[in-house]
C-alpha cells in the first residue's frame, strides 16, 4: 500500500479549475479557489482567524506551476508575487469532501429506568481544580446526555462557577437564573408543590437552552422524587415499533408558548429530533406549552395519535428513573435530549429550594474540544 513517501515523486496536473495529484489514498483533486483560500498564511498565527481574503484577488486564482516537495505541495501562483506550501497530510485530510472530525461529536449511549447508580457523578472542588475531570464531565453529558456534581456550596455563587466551567449562562425569558420553590402566585407549574409531568424546558423559545444545571439546595420534603429519562432511548424504541408515527413526529412542526402578563413567547418544534444522518439527538416536549395546534384537521387525524402514543411512552416504568435529588447536588443534562419530571410533593412537611441555570450546547462542545484536542492551528 502507498504511503504519503512513496508519492513524492508523481506529478501534479494541472487542469482548467484545478489540479490533480496522487495522494496516500489515491489520486485527488483540489479546486484551485479552494488551494489558494486556504494557504496556511491565510490565516493569522495569533489570533488563528482567516486574514486573507480572497474576494480581493483581482482575477481567479491559477497556479504558474505546482509539485511535490517532499511531504508537501508547492504552488506559485499565476499574477501574484506568492508561493503557497501544503503538508499533504493535510490535503489527505480534506481530499473526500468530508467534515473536519470532530471529537465532540461522541455516541450517544442510551439508558434506561435503572441508570440511577450509574450516572457519571463529579464533585463541584474537583472540577473546579482539573480540566481532565471537566473534559470527563463534558464527555459523560455528551455520550449519557446527564451526570451529577456532588458537594455543591450552598451558595449561588458555585451555580454560576459549575456552569461556566463549560460556557457562559444563557438567559431565557425567565431571566439568568430561576429558583424552584412554590409561590404565592406562581407563573409556573414548577412553582407549585403539584406533581409536574415528564418535559423539556422552555420549548416555547424559537432556540430552547441545551444544557440545564438544577443545584438542589435544601431538600427535606416527603415526596418530590424526580423523574427523569432518556429521550433517545424512548424515541429509538417508538421508531422500532411504530416507524410512520416516529415520522411523522420527525418532520412535523407544531406549536409552543409561553404567555403571562410580560412576555408571549412562541414557536414550532419537531417532538422528535434528527442529525443529518436520521440519529435521533433528543426530543421537544411539554403538555403546559404545547399550545392549541394549527394543523390541517385531517392532519391531526393521523398526528394525534402518535403524539399521545409517543407522550405514553414517555411515562413507561422501563425507561423512567425515579430518585431524590439531595441538598448539595446539582444534576446536569442535555435539555434537548433529557425528559424530566417531578412528582408531588407535601409543602408544609419541610423545605425544597433548587436554583437552576441553563448553558448553550455549543458551548459546551466547544469546551470539551479546547480540553481535548489541539485543534487545526496549534
């Protein structure tokens, strides 16, 4: 088999748009555009953002001639006092027309009603002292889409410092923060001591928060026990059994909000979520903001149905885990992807205060790939 050696001494053609030249992996061809955009001196060394800017050339980019030095390609161009050098490792890379791999971009692994004791835990000291246990943190929301911090401060202060760990707060139309408690007047089904079904959060934004942090800051309640799953697994076991169903939550945008005296805000999600490739990333729910549908009626026919078939199986014993959220814990998880509920509870048998935030995921995933990687510039 060829290595990137043994093809230093093949020619490279030149054509009208580009060029061809052999590779490790076989013959490859490069557009000339695309060879001169991305020259390594296109890009500054400090700040590793693009510098130059091709929409200034004053004619389409040409080579004069091209060859294979070594490990690299030489280019000078035609009109332009330039020479570009490219590592052919590099050009490999980029010779498919494939995404740049990405390590942030993990497996998901499913879990089910008794994931409890498995859940990755990290304490709030650790994390705060070593970036490896970050990244692992990152890694397990990433791949589980939940994990816990233990020995939280009873402070608000260790909130903001957990979830900037991995990004910055992301407000919501609730504000940076929200406390958890019941209310006088509540604006929130969460501010009551009523049972709450198994949800996502605030859908009723046009972009809804990715990662949610809830720190349990006294708990001492009878009831109250949470209720989480993994929506993944739900929506991959409702594909297996009923497919057209699965599609039509897959492709059909329906209607939230989320309206009190100061705000009214509206959307349209997909219940179930895909990648590009048809992998189910997580899934959009909540019966206290879906909002009056405006579906074609004969369309409701069909998508009713699965919708509450689908809502049924989101409270099936084998995939929900039940447990109790301590005081000094925080639990974390992907709020596109985590269906999560509480039962009820008895006010007046103690207290139940939990301080929750949210983060994007994106961030996130940029974290995890700034501790783990040395990117494309370093």
């Amino acid at each position: 088999m060829d290595t990137l050696a043994d093809v230093s001494a093949n020619p490279v053609t030149l054509g009208d748009k580009g060029l061809t030249l052999p590779l490790a992996a076989g013959e490859a061809y490069f557009n000339y555009y695309w060879l001169r955009d991305n020259c390594p001196s296109s890009f500054d060394s400090a700040t590793r953002e693009r510098s130059f800017d091709i929409m200034h050339l004053g004619a389409a980019p040409r080579p004069d001639w091209a060859q294979i030095d070594g490990g690299s390609l030489t280019v000078g161009w035609a009109g332009e006092a330039h020479v570009s050098t490219y590592p052919l490792s590099f050009l490999e890379a980029y010779s498919q027309g494939l995404p740049r791999f990405d390590p942030a971009e993990k497996p998901r692994r499913a879990w089910f009603a008794d994931h409890y004791g498995a859940i990755a835990r990290f304490s709030h000291a650790e994390l705060k002292a070593e970036p490896a246990r970050v990244a692992a943190w990152i890694e397990a929301i990433l791949v589980e889409g939940v994990a816990i911090v233990t020995e939280m401060p009873d402070t608000d202060e260790a909130l903001t410092e957990t979830a900037e760990l991995m990004g910055h707060v992301r407000p919501t139309f609730f504000g940076l923060y929200f406390d958890v408690r019941t209310h006088i007047k509540p604006t929130n089904l969460a501010y009551t001591a009523g049972a709450l079904e198994m949800h996502t959060d605030t859908p009723a934004e046009e972009y809804a928060p990715g990662v949610q942090f809830l720190h349990m800051r006294r708990n001492s309640v009878e009831g109250g026990r949470n209720l989480f799953l993994d929506g993944v697994a739900v929506a991959e076991a409702f594909r297996e059994a009923h497919p057209e169903e699965f599609r039509l939550l897959a492709e059909t945008e329906v209607p939230y909000y989320c309206e009190h005296d100061h705000y009214d805000m509206r959307s349209r999600q997909r219940v179930i979520e895909l990648d590009g490739n048809g992998n189910v990333t997580g899934v959009t729910i909540s019966q206290h903001m879906f909002d009056i549908s405006d579906l074609p009626q004969d369309l409701l026919d069909s998508y009713y149905p699965a919708f509450v078939r689908f809502g049924k199986m989101l409270q099936d014993d084998r995939f929900v885990m039940k447990f109790t959220l301590h005081a000094g814990e925080c639990i974390v998880f992907d709020n596109h992807r985590i269906v999560h509920g509480r039962a009820a509870y008895t006010a007046e048998s103690g207290e139940r205060y939990l301080r929750g935030c949210y983060a994007d995921r994106a961030e996130m995933r940029s974290t995890y790939r700034a501790l783990t990687s040395e990117g494309r510039f370093k």
